[in-house]
C-alpha cells in the first residue's frame, strides 16, 4: 500500500482512527475464534468450560500486613520478609531489637 499520495491532514485522521478500529477487529476475531472452538469441542461433545474447566479469575496476591515500623517515621514500614530495609538494620545495629519495632 501506497501512502505516500495521501495528504497529511488525512493520514492524521487515519491515524486516530486506527486503534478504535484495529479493536474493534481484534474482538471480532476472538468471537469467530472461539465460535470456532466451541464447535468443535461440540463435535466431540464438549462444552468450552469442560475442556477447559471453567473460566478462573486470576488470583491476586493480598497484600502482607506491616509488621515492623519506624519509632519516628511511621512512613517507614517493614512485613518481616524479605531483606531487611536499611532504616531496620541500623535500628539493630544500635543496640534496638526487632520487638521495639513491632506494630
């Protein structure tokens, strides 16, 4: 394809249009597609659901209740896993224990 002829104002209308358009076909797509796949599952006497066991949501990791806070900056917190942050390590260094920092 040629664009080269096209004038710039309309290759900049072309352009905003694109993504609504190139959307609109990719959903199109996913719906012949999986038109296409429950029909064959069909022909062996599946559901979509049965070959693929239902559709899941996927698992969100909660969030780790803070464990350890700074004594002055309540900003600076800590769960307990993973490395310990600097701000912990120097506490421990000058003589604190990890249960003075305890939330």
């Amino acid at each position: 394809m040629d664009i080269s002829a096209i004038a710039t104002a309309d290759l900049k209308a072309l352009l905003e249009r694109i993504p609504a358009e190139l959307k609109r076909r990719e959903n199109e797509d996913k719906a012949k597609a999986r038109k296409e796949i429950e029909a064959i599952a069909a022909a062996h006497g599946f559901s979509l659901d049965d070959l693929l066991g239902g559709v899941s949501e996927p698992k969100v990791k909660k969030a780790v209740a803070v464990k350890y806070r700074h004594l002055e900056n309540g900003d600076l917190a800590w769960t307990g896993r993973g490395r310990q942050p600097k701000w912990v390590a120097d506490y421990l260094a000058s003589g604190g224990t990890l249960e003075h920092l305890m939330v």
